[in-house]
C-alpha cells in the first residue's frame, strides 16, 4: 500500500514484488519439514490449552496468562513477534508440563524462524488478537474444549498464512 498526500492523494494498493524475505522463507523451507513443523506445534498448543482450562490456573498462572495477553496488545508492531511468542509460551509453561513447554520452545523457534521471512500483516494480528482474547477467557472459565477449539483455529490460521506465502 502507497499512501498520497493532495489533489490525487489516497491510498492505493500496489503490487507486491518479490522479496528478499520470500527467498529466504523459500531457503529455509528448504532446511525444514514445514507440515511437520505445524503439525507438531499445533498438537503442542492445543494440548497445552486444554491442560491449562481443565486443571485451572490460580491466581498467579492466571495473572502470568493475562499479563503475557496484555503485552501482545501494547506491542508496538516491531516487538509483536516477540510478545506472541511469550504469550504462547507461557500458556506452555503454565499447562504443568515441563516436557510440553521445552518441546513447544523448540517448535516455536523453528516457526518463528519462517514467520521472520513474512511481513506482519495487521489485519492477522487483529484477528490473531481476538483469537488471544478468546483462548484466555476460555482458559479462564474453565472450558477446555472452547480452549483447544480456538487454539485449533489460531494454529491453522498461522498454518494457512505460511502456505499462502510459499505458494
């Protein structure tokens, strides 16, 4: 997009050309088994969403979930990667298992290592962030199925995003 100031100003989409950064989602693609990679996180992340709602949090699991969501919402676009990356990992580590979490930090950085090839799309990270929104109200209540539910959907979306730009 290309935004223009007076008598023919507006905003215009234009096309995108190829990238440095495709080329480099297109190398380390290469490097990796991309639908292992998602599937994995995915079954990672549903799983540590479904622990957290059904064992419950307390008050300073549920306080660590709200802060990590809160910080997602305040960072500014350059830093959002990173406060994703803690608010997943943090549900990780509150799920109760160790193994879960260290898995999941390890799968988490091999995603971030293709997302870093992306550019942050704003109308994804808003539904990405309703999607938070969402994950810790259902965590919160208690309800493991509406948790696992909208971590599915969070994770496919990413999915879906990552197929997108290697088609």
């Amino acid at each position: 997009m290309e935004s223009r100031r007076g008598r023919y100003g507006g905003t215009f989409v234009l096309a995108r050309p190829a990238t440095a950064g495709e080329d480099e989602l297109r190398r380390r693609v290469a490097d990796v088994d991309v639908e292992d990679t998602l599937r994995f996180r995915e079954v990672l992340e549903v799983g540590a969403a479904g622990l957290c709602a059904a064992h419950g949090l307390g008050d300073d699991g549920a306080g660590r979930l709200r802060a990590a969501l809160a910080a997602t919402h305040d960072a500014p676009l350059v830093d959002y990667r990173r406060a994703d990356t803690r608010f997943h990992l943090t549900l990780a580590e509150l799920s109760g298992s160790p193994s879960l979490a260290a898995q999941y930090a390890g799968v988490r950085a091999s995603v971030n290592d293709l997302l870093d090839c992306i550019p942050l799309l704003v109308r994804n990270l808003e539904h990405s962030q309703h999607q938070h929104t969402a994950l810790v109200e259902a965590v919160l209540d208690g309800d493991a199925d509406g948790a696992r539910e909208v971590m599915r959907e969070h994770c496919l979306g990413t999915a879906a995003l990552l197929r997108g730009f290697l088609a």
